[in-house]
C-alpha cells in the first residue's frame, strides 16, 4: 500500500491499517492477538511519517489499544493491559504514548496525595505512592501525566504559615531539639514539619503539619520534666568586659529572691520541690504553682539552691565559669551578653600654662575673637577667655579676664582651634607652658597622670641610747612634687561628657628659716559637662613669686665693706596665674583612635624636620640627628633607613639591614667631615639596633 493511497479506508482490519504505518514510518510492531478490529480512516494524501503514526497512535485510542515502546519495539497491548507493559522513559511533551513517570513529591506525604490525585488517572492508568522515598509513580498518556503534575504543584505546597512557640522549663532547648529530630521518622512529607529552637529564651519553634505539631508537644511534655540533680556547667568567654568585674554582679543577681523562687519551683528534687507537672491527658503538662508569698521559699531550698549556683571568674582566659539550674543560667547569659559590649573612650588634651598677671589682664582682649559661638562662664567678667585672638579677624576690645576667674566653656572648631591654641600660648613670651599632657581612657575609668618628682620628707626623728652609744635617726617619707591631672569622664546622652577633674601643680620652696622641706601647692577640683570636642578652661590660681638678683662688679664687690660701693640687690615680685586648658574627644572605634595617634605621630615628626632643616652648631655629629620613620611606613614596619642619604660603609652583615650607599665616582675623595659623619651615622645605627 503506497503513502499516496493511505488516506482512505473504509471497514478495514487494524491489523492491515498497523502494517501500512510500519512500512511508512518504520516502525516495529508486535501486535497482541487480542487486538482486532475494523478501521475507516479518512486522512489527506502526504502525510508524513511522524503524523502517520501518530494518527496510528489516536486511532488505538479509540478503540481501547494502546502502543507502549520496548527496546526498540512498539508493544500494542490493550489498555488495560498497558501498566504491565510500560517502562520508564524520557518522550517528548507532544507524545501521545502511554508512558510510566516517577514524580517526586516536596511539601506533602505522597501516600496523602494518591486519593486527591487517582480521580485524574485514565480508568486503565495507574497511580501508587511510595511513603519511602515520598514519590510518586504514574501510568497514564503524556497529556494527561501533564495535567496531573501541573495539579501537583498547586497541591504540593508547605505549610510554613502555621507554627508555636513552646517554652522549655528543665532542660536546655538546644538538647530537646536534637533529641525530636532524631525521634522522628526522616519526613514523609518533605519538609511538613520543621523543629527549631530560640538558645537566649530557651524555647522551641514547631512548624508545620498540625498534626505532627500536636504530636511532638506531646513528646515535648514527656521530655521536659525537672531531674533530681539537674545542673549545667558553661564556660562563657568575654570578648570586652573583665571577669573578675562581672562576677559580684552575676553573683548578686542570682541570689535575687524571685529568680530563686523561680529555680526551685522549676528545676530542684521532688523531696524538697513544689508538686511535680501533672499530665492533663492530651501531651501537655501543667507545673506546679511557682513559689509566692502564700508560698515562701524555704530555708532548706535556699541552701540547696545556694550549693548548686557557682560562678567563678578564670583571669587567665578572661572567662567566667558557671554553674547553676537551667532557668538561672539561662538568665545570667542574658546578662552576660548585655554587659559584654565594646566601651567608649575618651581622649584628654591638656594644656598647662602660667601666664603673669599682666598678661592675663589683658587676655580679656585677645579672647574674644570666637565669632558667633557662645559661652557659658563662671565668676568672669568678660567673654570666653582663649588665646584666638590672633585667629582670625580681631573683635572690638572686651572686659579683661578677671584674676579670680576659675572656670568657663566654649565652643569651636575641634580640630584647627586645638593646635592654633598650643601655637598662640608656645609663641608668647609672657606665658610657659609647663606640659601638654594627652590621656586616653575608658568611659567611666579614673586616668592620671603625673609629672614631676619625689621628694623626701621627714616625718620624725628619733634617739636611741645605749649605755656609751647614742644613735639618732629620722623616719623619711617620699611625696609626689610637680604637675598632676586626674579625669575621670563620664559620656552622657546626647554626647555630652561629664568631667571629674582634680588638677595639682605643687613646687618646693627654697630653703630659708624651716627646718624641714617646704611646698607650694595649687590645686583645683571640679565636676563639669562640656560638649565632645569642646574646651573647659580652669584658671585663676595665682602665685606670687619673689626673686633676688644681685649684680656685683667681679673682684670689686667681694672686698669686704668697700664691695658694698660696687654691687646691687634688686627685689623682684611677680604674679603668676595658672590656667589649664582640657578638651576631652570621643573615641567610640579604631579609626578615630587611629587618627588622632596619627596625627600626634605626625606632630613629633613635623617638630623633627624643623630641627633637622635648622643649621647644628654640634661638631659630634655634624648635619645629623635622629627622626622619627613616616607614620605610613612606621605602620608597614618598613622604617625609612639613613634618612639624609649619607653614603655609608658596612660591613657585609650590616648591609641588609641599612640602605644601600649612594654610588661614589671613582675619581671622588671623600673629605675629613664626610667621614666622620658616616662613622655618626654608623654608630646611631647601632645604638638603634642594639648592638652597643
């Protein structure tokens, strides 16, 4: 039968419309004998062969056949007969074949899913559910597999909307959720139910299937219940905060009566606890009423519990070991977590000036050029006495600072105005600046610092006599002499500092009619609350010193009675006022403290260069003296070796640890000076490395 003439059949046998698509399209067939039948297939000439038999495909069909592929045949069986024939195959989604596929399922159990889904299956189809592996296998025609699993994905979804949260009284939540999940067969369903757990409130999160919720509350309730000799043991390392500081905090807070109550209603032995949880018959428990006033914590409970809380603090490690039931655990970790943060610090920038009282009555007038910004003042007649005057344009004449003065502060820029105020104080003659002190410490930890000396005082003296020998003696006692400052800062809301100052300036008076040693002390304590950046200026502590000068002509004044003609003794008394400039800045991370120990860095570098590019009178080391590295290159650990580029000669183990020599013409003599700068530098060089 030829292709042309396919398209027309009228009342013929099956078996003669198969063998006409096999010829065509090439296909084997094998035909069950219980396929029979007649065919009247009206098609129009020149189909090819694909839709040949694809026609083959439809009219099977129709009458009850189906055509399922084997190792390279076409098995034509009748339809119910179709499962026992198929095998697992990839076709294509046009297919018209009765194929077999494996559908994995997600969200849901398969075996739940083969009641909704088998009104879908062709009556000769076939659907089972593998509770396993969570799969399901389908026979069915293509086109039909495509509508069943289009309806799987509606029907497969999880069920993430639902969950409770339960709270865990005796044990740790992280071991009951382990302990659930290895109980529970590996999910059926996928993902229907999922067990997670909260350590900081010691609770467990179920979501998921109702049903199996209801179930693992059940096993939850059988689980959670108080062990006789309960008790956990934790090491917590501290990442800020010191052990030893935090121990009497954690100690006190654990012996709070209610937390006890609380611990012993929970988690002590049933001789000495409060009734054990009831079962209500559905999986849940009801505890005990925890301990109230109609309920008081008694003496035998405090003791138990008091043995079974231990905190110790491990210096070494900065850890802190603890012992105790789960709920007070529990609780102390919470603590633990909010005490152990990174603190602020605070930067303290000090000036110490003495300015004579002529000066200082004239600084009303250079104080004043602050522009628009205000000032707060105490016991001052004029405005905020600084040292800007020079900044900027100069304001009309103000009041002058009165010398009584003891405090004022102001406000303006934090980084130019500090320096321009060192420079204004270092370049008058009238004034000397005794230190300029930088302290850094925490918030709310004491800082000091101390300039100065010891000095001895005698506090008593003594005889011991014997009967020929007499031996006296005096008890001494040293005491600090000099400058002192101590801070204690404090960070407030709104980044406003609170200052405890106790500032001291004490000296040691010449000799004159006192036995014993004689001190002058200047001293101011205050407590004020000045802005981040801003200044507080202290002052107002006048010393009167007096001083002899005697001028004699040499030779001629030392002539006893006659040198009287030939010398003078001038008296002088002059009066000092001691003024103290503070500015605190907040230090909250690395980088800011990294930029202001760049900028001191850069400071000490900066006054280096200048000495270095002034002419040296000194014929030790002429041309030469020590500076400090670039601060990029101090912070790469990659100092700048022979600074001034001085042609050196090492030895050849010194040579890796210098600069190479500058190259020297061969016709070159070096002179006397270069030499003996090489042998300076040499020598500079092995004082810094050690070797002397």
């Amino acid at each position: 039968m030829s292709e042309q003439s396919f398209g027309n059949f009228q009342n013929v046998e099956l078996e003669k419309v198969i063998e006409a698509v096999a010829k065509i399209s090439g296909h084997n067939f094998v035909v069950d004998p219980r396929v029979k039948g007649k065919v009247t297939l009206i098609a129009p000439e020149g189909m090819n062969p694909q839709e040949l038999y694809q026609t083959l495909l439809s009219i099977l069909n129709v009458h009850g056949y189906v055509a399922v592929e084997s190792g390279g045949v076409t098995k034509i069986v009748p339809a119910n007969l179709a499962k026992d024939q198929l095998s697992y195959r990839n076709y294509k989604e046009t297919s018209e074949d009765w194929v077999t596929e494996v559908l994995d399922v997600q969200h849901v159990e398969a075996t739940k899913l083969v009641a909704v889904l088998r009104p879908l299956v062709a009556r000769e189809g076939h659907l089972v559910g593998l509770a396993e592996s969570n799969r399901l296998i389908i026979t069915d025609t293509v086109a039909n597999i495509r509508r069943i699993k289009s309806v799987l994905r509606k029907v497969d979804i999880d069920n993430y909307g639902q969950f409770e949260v339960i709270q865990v009284e005796h044990a740790p939540a992280e071991d009951l959720a382990k302990t659930l999940k290895g109980l529970i067969p590996k999910n059926k369903g996928g993902t229907d139910v999922t067990i997670s757990f909260d350590e900081r409130s010691n609770r467990i999160i179920l979501t998921g299937d109702e049903q199996k919720r209801i179930m693992l509350r059940a096993l939850l309730a059988e689980l959670d219940v108080p062990m006789a000799s309960e008790g956990r043991v934790q090491v917590i390392y501290l990442r800020y905060a010191k052990a030893a500081d935090l121990v009497p905090v954690l100690q006190k807070i654990s012996s709070n009566q209610s937390l006890a109550q609380a611990a012993v209603a929970n988690d002590t032995p049933a001789d000495v606890a409060p009734a054990a949880p009831a079962d209500n018959g559905v999986g849940e428990s009801k505890s005990a009423a925890p301990a109230t006033s109609a309920n008081p914590l008694t003496l035998a409970n405090q003791k138990q519990l008091k043995e079974q809380i231990s905190i110790e603090a491990d210096e070494r490690m900065n850890a802190l070991v603890i012992s105790a039931p789960t709920p007070i655990l529990t609780a102390l970790k919470e603590v633990i977590r909010q005490l152990d943060i990174r603190r602020a610090q605070v930067l303290i920038e000090a000036i110490f000036v003495e300015i004579s009282e002529d000066r200082a009555a004239n600084l009303g007038v250079e104080w004043g050029a602050l522009g628009d910004k205000g000032a707060g003042l105490i016991n001052f007649s004029g405005t905020l006495p600084t040292i800007l005057g020079n900044i900027g344009n100069p304001l009309a004449q103000v009041g002058a600072l009165s010398t009584g003065a003891n405090f004022a502060v102001g406000d303006y820029d934090s980084n130019s105005g500090w320096g321009a105020l060192l420079q204004a104080l270092h370049s008058d003659s009238a004034s000397n600046i005794l230190a300029t002190p930088s302290l850094l410490t925490l918030d709310n930890e004491e800082a000091e610092i101390l300039v100065g000396r010891e000095v001895p005082f005698q506090t008593g003296s003594y005889t011991s006599t014997t009967t020929s020998v007499s031996n006296p003696f005096s008890t001494i006692e040293r005491k600090n002499v000099g400058l002192s400052l101590v801070v204690k800062p404090q960070i407030n809301e709104g980044d406003e500092i609170y200052l405890e100052i106790d500032q001291e300036v004490s000296d040691v008076l010449p000799k004159g009619e006192a036995v014993d040693i004689q001190t002058t002390k200047r001293q101011i304590k205050t407590r004020v609350i000045v802005g981040d950046g801003n200044v507080v200026v202290l002052g107002g502590l006048i010393n009167e010193k007096e001083t002899q000068v005697d001028s004699k002509v040499p030779g001629l004044g030392d002539i006893p009675g006659l040198g009287a003609l030939f010398s003078s003794t001038k008296n002088t008394r002059e009066k000092v006022n001691l003024m103290v400039f503070l500015r605190p800045v907040i230090v909250r991370d690395n980088l800011k403290s990294d930029f202001y120990s760049q900028q001191k860095y850069k400071y000490i570098n900066e006054q280096q260069q200048r000495l270095l590019d002034q002419p040296q009178k000194s014929w030790v080391t002429p041309g030469l003296r020590p500076k400090l590295p670039d601060y990029q290159q101090w912070q790469n650990n990659t100092p700048e070796k022979n600074p001034q580029n001085i042609p050196l000669k090492s030895d050849q183990n010194r040579a890796q640890q210098v600069s190479a020599p500058t190259p020297v013409a061969e016709d070159k003599v070096e002179t006397a000076d270069e030499i003996k700068a090489q042998s300076a530098y040499e020598a500079y060089e092995a004082i810094a490395n050690g070797d002397y």
